[in-house]
C-alpha cells in the first residue's frame, strides 16, 4: 500500500516513496521542514538539475527530448524564483522538493526522470558547495571594499598623530595612517582565509549518490565541469557526509567578525567625549529616546555584538557534527541556519563598518593633543643611550627614574637639561628637548613595517596597488 499523499497548503501533494504505508504526522511535517531557510539555495539547486538533466540526455540514460523538457521547466521556475513569483509551499518539506513538485507541474510525468541516479544527499552537498563558492567571493569583495576605505583614509592622514596604545594606556606616538593600515592588513588575511576555503570547493558531489555512488552509467565529469568545478570529488562516504569546508567558511567569518569588533570597539571609544577623536556621521549613528543631546555610535556597538553570532554559530554547528557517524545524518541539516546566518551577518557588518569609516570626521586637533605628552617618548631616551654603547637594561632602568622624577615633581620631561639627564646617567649627551623631538622620533623609524613618513607612504601606495589587483582579479570571478 502506499503511503498516503498530503496536500500542500496551496494545492499541491507533498511527493512520497513506497516504502511507507501512513502519512508523517503533521507534528513531524513541522519539526523537520526546512523550505523556510533552504530557500537560500534554489538557484544552486536549479543549476545543479539543469547540469544533471543535460548530463542524462547526453549519456542516454533518458531521452534527449525529456532533457530538454526538463531544462526548459527548470529555466522557467528559476524565473519564477528570481521574480518573486514561485509558490513555495511549507508542506512540501524543503526546497527540493518544492522545485520538485513545481517542475511536475510545469511538464508532467517526465518531471520524475529528474532524480534518476541522484539522491537527496549528493543534491543537497552540491547545493552547498555552489553557495559557499558565491559566499567565498561576496566575503572577498566585502572585505575589499572596506580595505580599499580603509586605505584612502589613511592617505588623507599621513600626518595625523594620536597616541598608539598598549593595555589601553598611551604608548608612543603613531600616524593615524599606520594604525588604519594594521586593519588593512588583517583584514587581508580575512580575504586570504576565504580565498583559501574556496580552493577546497573545486569538486563536484554530484554523482556520490546517497553514499556508494550508482550503477548508472553517470558522468560524473560532464556535470562537474557544466557547474565549474574542477572534477568530481574521490569519495562518495566522504562527499555526503563532510561539513568540513561549510565549517571552515562559517570560522573564517568568525575570525573576520572578531577584528571587525575590535575596529568597532575603537570607534565606539574613540567617539566618547572622554576621548574625542572621531565623530561618526549621523547616517551611522542613533539618538536617544529621552535624552536629545545623545549620539549614540549603535552601529560599531551592533557590529561588536554581532560577532558573538558569528561565534556561537561556528561552535554550533561543530557540537553538531562532532559525533556523527559516516556517512549522512539527517543532524546535518542543522548546517544551514548558522551557516546563512554568518554569511549574511558578515556582509553587513562590513558594508556598514566600510560606510563608518568612510564618512567619520577625525578630530585631528584633539588626537594631535592626546600624543604630545612627551612620556610617549620616553623609549626614545633609553634608546639614545643605547646608541652611546649602555646595554638596554641599564639604559631603561635610568629612563624609568627620570620617569619617575617627573611624576614626583611635577617637572616636564621634555623640558629636563643634559645636566639634569647626566645626572641620572652620565651617557647623555643632549637635552630632552633635543632627544625628544616628535618628528625625529618618527623619521628615526625607519624600519619596514614602522612609522617612519616615507614607510607610511610607501605602504599606502602598495595598498593601492594591491586593492586593484584584488579588484581585477575578484571581477573575473563568478558570485552574486
């Protein structure tokens, strides 16, 4: 007997095998439907049979005509998803199945030619690999787009100097410029991390079957190279069950997530009154509803709390797959929710970090203030003696009684004699004045990597030319 069919809300009947003699209880129907997330994959979906179907007419396992029929209903529902118009149905489970029924609609009996030698598991995995290629390059460009603000910034303040902190407390002077370009650097290997998952998705599952592969004469090959993969994958236990790049995707996002927090953090400090380094636009900021004089900085502040989704996501999904046996599980469909919700969360919080940074004002008068106090220097009256042959230890042991003669005192440190220097260490051979001199600190950094002006400039113009090869390089690639 076979099981009882279960109309759709709209009319449709949910699509069953023979094996089963009652209907799933409508308790069941709800816990397990996914058609509510998984309609974030109906185009790779959609791109998956049409490669499917041409490939079984090519290798006659249906006729050429039923391919074609087939090609042609899935082209029209693909329309009819990318218009809003394609009546996906709750009962109906998931989005394959929605399709499923649909394209039965659209042409009738040969609709269910489709899935021969295909299951739902080596669907669903191609299904997967496709979106996390797309979410791979929306990741890279995201993340370009907020480097290359990041970098035109920093042209614009080469020469602004703020004070460059440790445990949060003032430690030497640094160019604004420098420090926007440290977040241009990891933010690099943000896009590195994804660009390296990528390469981890150049097979196609299609083909892997449930989980030993078929005796259709499939290939396996054909379909790979119609969707853009490099070949088929090797191990059809390993293609259904693995969730392994899936995870790699959602921790590298987690990983970008957190330094877009740390970003955050610093705009939302920056922007106190207690600091007043920047002011965030209006578009990016929100008032209070009592109190009218307050510009709250929400959007850093959200972005800083939206990494810890980004975070929880990952650690789910690992909890989830740690104790699953080859090969698939329906656990598994536990991937896709955390899984979209870090790609989504990622793409916004770097459009609106990118727009942060574009449109804040710097407040350079007030930085500029907050790095004049000769104390960040005082490294630079150890290293003075070090150049007149004091070991370091010894050198930073008489700069830290200096120190604290000042403190003691009152006395400025920049104002302090070579007589009063001598007579904490007799090696020095200026005045305070003279050893520290702001912009000779600054030019004495002369080192790769440091914050010497003519260092700065160079990495600014090498970040330019880098932007626009990432460019050039991410416009030939396929993704939304």
């Amino acid at each position: 007997m076979a099981k009882k069919s279960n109309p759709g809300q709209n009319g449709t009947t949910k699509l069953w095998g023979g094996r089963f003699t009652e209907a799933t209880d409508p308790t069941v129907e709800r816990f397990s439907a996914s058609i509510h997330f998984d309609q974030a994959l109906a185009r790779y979906d959609i791109r998956g049979s049409i490669a499917h179907a041409r490939m079984l007419g090519r290798s006659g396992l249906i006729p050429d005509g039923d391919a074609d029929a087939l090609v042609a209903g899935l082209e029209k529902i693909a329309v009819e998803i990318e218009t809003g118009e394609f009546p996906f149905d709750p009962a109906l489970e998931d989005i394959h199945m929605n399709i499923e029924a649909r394209l039965t609609e659209a042409v009738g009996p040969v609709a269910g030619r489709l899935h021969t030698g295909r299951s739902r598991n080596d669907q669903v995995a191609t299904d997967l690999a496709l979106y996390l290629q797309d979410a791979c390059i929306a990741a890279q460009r995201g993340i370009l787009e907020l480097r290359a603000v990041l970098v035109e910034r920093a042209a614009e303040h080469i020469d602004t100097v703020l004070p460059g902190y440790t445990h949060l407390q003032r430690a030497q002077p640094v160019r604004l410029a420098h420090h926007w370009l440290a977040f241009f650097e990891h933010l690099g290997r943000d896009a590195g991390r994804f660009a390296d998952a990528a390469e981890r998705l150049r097979e196609c599952p299609l083909g892997a079957g449930a989980l030993a592969g078929s005796t259709l004469n499939l290939d396996r090959n054909d379909t790979a190279s119609a969707l853009g993969f490099d070949g088929p994958t090797r191990n059809s236990l390993d293609t259904v069950s693995a969730r392994d790049v899936a995870l790699e995707v959602m921790a590298d996002a987690a990983i970008c997530m957190v330094g877009l927090s740390r970003m955050a953090e610093e705009l939302v400090i920056w922007s106190s009154s207690e600091f007043g380094f920047i002011e965030l636009a209006d578009a990016y900021s929100t008032g209070s509803s009592l109190m009218p004089q307050k510009k709250n900085p929400d959007v850093p502040e959200l972005v800083r709390g939206k990494s810890g989704r980004a975070v929880g996501n990952l650690v789910s999904l690992l909890t989830t797959v740690k104790g699953l046996p080859l090969s698939y599980n329906r656990d598994m469909q536990e991937d896709k929710e955390p899984l979209f919700d870090s790609v989504a969360t990622l793409r916004d919080c770097l459009q609106v970090m990118a727009g942060s940074v574009a449109t804040l004002r710097v407040n350079v008068d007030r930085m500029a203030a907050a790095a004049s106090d000769p104390m960040l220097l005082a490294t630079d009256l150890a290293e003075a003696l070090v150049l007149g042959g004091v070991p370091f230890r010894e050198a930073h042991e008489a700069v830290g009684r200096i120190v604290a003669h000042c403190v003691e005192s009152g006395e400025d440190l920049a104002g302090l004699s070579q007589k009063t220097l001598q007579q904490f260490h007799p090696a020095f051979n200026a005045g305070a004045d003279t050893l520290l001199d702001a912009e000779q600190s600054f030019a004495r950094r002369d080192l790769p990597g440091a914050t010497a002006r003519v260092r700065v400039e160079a990495a600014v113009e090498a970040a330019r030319t880098e932007i626009d090869g990432i460019r050039e390089r991410l416009e030939g690639e396929s993704g939304p």
